[in-house]
C-alpha cells in the first residue's frame, strides 16, 4: 500500500452507542491535500483524531504510511504529524520561539539546531524572527497565533499535517490573507495534508479533493472541480452559502 | 506592666517558642505538601478517586482543632503527648487546600491546550511538568499559602497537647486571665502567619518567571 493515509471501514462509538463516525474509508496519496467539509457535529474533527491517534477507531482501521495506527506507538505518530487547531493552542507561559521548538526540543535537538530551525519557521510563515521569537502569545493578534500554530507543526518538518479550522476564529479579512498564504507555503512544502473545515470557501481555495461529511458520514470525496456538480442537498446546501 | 514589656522580659521564651512553632509549621507543611500534591496529580488521572478524597478532606477539615488533637492522642504510634500528634494533625488540616488547589488547578488548564499538547506528541509527564503544572502555579500556591496561614494559627492549640510552640503563652495567659500573655503568643503568631504568606507570595513570583 502506497498511501499515505488510509481509512478502512473505520468507525467511532462514544459510550452511549452514538456513531460519531460512521464506517468511513478513503485513502490519501502523499503530498496531497485533501479538505474534509461539514457542518459542526459532522465527525469531521473526530476523523482526523483517528489519525494521530488522539482516539482509536471502535471498528475498522486507520493506516499512516501503511502501518495500522493501533501498531504505531501513538508518541512517535505523533511527532510524525502536524497538529494545527483552532485557537492555535498555543501554551500561554512559552514564548513564540519555546512554542515552535516544541517538538524538537522533545525530540532532544540540540540548542544551535532548534534556534536556526525556530528562525527558519518563523520566516516561513512570515513573522520576523527578531520581533517575534520572545513575546508570548498574549501579545499577538489571532493571525499571528495562528501563523505561529502552524510554525509549530512544521517545525520537526512531519511529513504529515492535520490542520483542525485553524483559521476560523479569525475575522475575515485577516482569515483571506491567511488562507493565501497557507496556499502558498503548501505549493512549497511537500506534505500530505488534512484540513477539516467548514467554511466552503476555504474548502476550494486549499483543496485538491474535497471530501463531504455529514453525520458521522463521509458523503463523497471528489476532486474539488467536480464538487459543484455533486448531486446531494448537503452539497447544494454548501455550494449555495458560497455564492 | 504593659504588653512590650512582658514579651520583653520573656524575650528568651517568645524566641524560642516561636522557633518550636516554626518547626511544627514547617514539618507538618513539608509532608502535607509531601502528600497532597501527588494526591492531588493523581486525582487529575483517576476522576474516580476525586469523590472519595476530596470527601475525606473535607470531614477531617470539619473536626474542630481541639477535637482532632485530642482524637489522636490515644491513637499508638501516631498519637501520645507532645510535638508528634501536633504534626499528624496539622497534616491533616493542611490536606485539603493543598489537594483540592491541586486538583482544581490542573483540571482548570484550557483542554485545548492539553490536546494540542499531546496532539503534538507530549507524554503525560512531559504535559504534566511543561505545562500543566506550570499552568495551574498560581492556583495551587493560593491554596499551599492558604494552608500555611490556617496552621499557624492552628499550631497554637498544639500546646493543649504538650507540643509547645506559641500556644503556651495562650494556654498560660487563659488560664491566669491575663491578656497581656495572650498576646505574647497571639501577636508572634499572627506575624508568622503574615511572614509565611508575604513569604510564600515571594517563591511563587520566582517560579513563575521560569
């Protein structure tokens, strides 16, 4: 198996006997980026705990670079995958620069190492090292947490990135900025990619494919061309709030 | 005679039973904080035994100070006349705030930034050191100086029991109704209570800008 990740007829139960996901499979290629959309209370943000392992499908399986995520050990699966939330989820007492050298410094780097990549990231993502790197996150706007949530997830350089929302807690304007520029770093990163969100938009803008989920269901996942011409009221509901 | 001057002519007294009272604060604080903070981690692992404990220190914190002392006297090994039973019992009073600060401090850290934190491959002794305990800081040194002021207070009663420290001079001066020796232990003890808080409120700045 050549995928990079890989649902098979994967199912999660919460005590109670409700089905937040619900018999799911897809496969993801490398380097592609697949969006997951859906409502709140879709399974969308519980799919994507099933791959890092965040939670354990109740049925079925998840495979990441085609090992069963039950066989990974869920720390070194993690460090392998960029987790980005909403909020960022940044820790309010490390400064920017302890904040992206977090999993490095898990990773025991050493000091010269987790500096030059610390800089690199905030490069990356458009943040002055020397303005940024000792102010804590308190002192940032929303998109400059945001910036620095997915320098974070970069900063081992995980082959694999889920992103959870991450832009929607930003106001509009600075969320259309920021969605441009998450498209042009993914044009340069070679990374296999997962972003859940509900915003349709966005869904366009960064998807390859665009997967639907309603439910607990994946409805379809479709080149996102074809989106628009997708026969479903869920579908229609969506591609309507977009015009 | 007024007060300055008893204290004055009993300065040798005043001194040394302020350092025995320092002692018993401090021991019973050691092996409280000993205790309470691993209970009080545990607790935020096992929600199960959150109930129990938190019942138990609750009722012990109930018992009237001079009751409890007096509880333990009969006990062997832990009980008996002197400076050991003041300790259990200071223990005892000192578990709560310092569990249940605990408790709540960490259980108050924002979840979503507990699971970004594992999301990005923490352990749970790396969450717990790097940013849980970090975290919840602030609230559970309220509750260690919380438990400090109260036994300092609570230490006074130790002398009922033959354990010394600052309530000698209480006990004597009740029993003599004289409030100038009253005094003599209640005004030492009151400035301890305030040193250990104004103390403790100094460590907790230090920490906190790790």
């Amino acid at each position: 198996m050549d995928s990079t990740i890989a649902f098979r007829n994967v199912r999660y139960t919460v005590a109670g006997g409700r089905n937040l996901v619900h018999d799911i499979s897809f496969e993801l290629e490398r380097n592609e980026t697949v969006v997951i959309l859906g409502r709140s209370g879709s399974g969308k943000t519980t799919t994507l705990k099933l791959i890092n392992r965040l939670l354990d499908p109740t049925a079925g399986e998840v495979f990441v670079e085609g090992k069963s995520t039950g066989e990974w050990d869920p720390i070194r699966l993690r460090r392998h995958i960029g987790y980005v939330i909403q909020d960022a989820g940044l820790f309010p007492h490390f400064t920017v620069e302890r904040n992206i050298a977090l999993v490095p410094s898990l990773e025991s780097w050493t000091g010269e190492r987790i500096r030059s990549r610390v800089h690199e990231m905030l490069e990356l993502v458009g943040l002055p090292p020397a303005d940024f790197a000792k102010r804590f996150p308190r002192q940032l706007s929303g998109g400059e947490r945001q910036r620095v949530g997915v320098a974070r997830a970069l900063a081992a350089d995980p082959p694999i990135l889920l992103l959870d929302e991450p832009f929607g807690a930003l106001d509009p304007i600075t969320r259309s900025e920021i969605q441009k520029e998450f498209r042009d770093l993914q044009k340069r990163l070679e990374k296999t990619i997962v972003f859940v969100t509900h915003d349709v938009r966005e869904a366009f803008l960064l998807g390859k494919r665009i997967g639907l989920m309603k439910d607990g269901k994946l409805l379809a996942l479709l080149p996102a061309g074809d989106f628009r011409k997708l026969d479903h009221p869920e579908a229609k509901a969506f591609v309507e709030s977009y015009s | 005679m007024n007060i300055f001057e008893v204290m004055w002519t009993n300065r040798n007294q005043v001194l040394q039973l302020t350092i025995e009272h320092i002692f018993l604060v401090g021991v019973s604080m050691a092996i409280a904080l000993a205790i309470g903070l691993p209970v009080g981690i545990l607790m935020t692992r096992k929600p199960r035994l959150s109930r129990p404990v938190l019942v138990f220190a609750n009722v012990v914190q109930t018992i009237p100070s001079l009751a409890l002392f007096g509880f333990l006297i009969p006990i062997p090994f832990i009980g008996g006349i002197g400076a050991r039973t003041a300790i259990v019992a200071l223990v005892l009073y000192s578990l709560l705030p310092i569990i249940r600060n605990t408790f709540t401090g960490i259980s108050g850290v924002d979840p979503a930034i507990r699971e970004a934190g594992r999301g990005m491959g923490m352990t749970d002794n790396q969450l717990l050191w790097q940013v849980e305990l970090p975290l919840a800081m602030g609230v559970i040194f309220a509750g260690i100086r919380i438990a400090t002021v109260v036994a300092v207070g609570v230490a006074t009663i130790a002398a009922a029991v033959g354990a010394g420290g600052l309530g000698m001079f209480i006990f004597r001066g009740v029993s003599m109704v004289d409030s100038r020796l009253i005094l003599a232990g209640a005004i030492p003890a009151a400035v301890l209570a305030l040193a250990a808080d104004v103390g403790l409120g100094a460590v907790e700045k230090r920490l906190g800008r790790i």
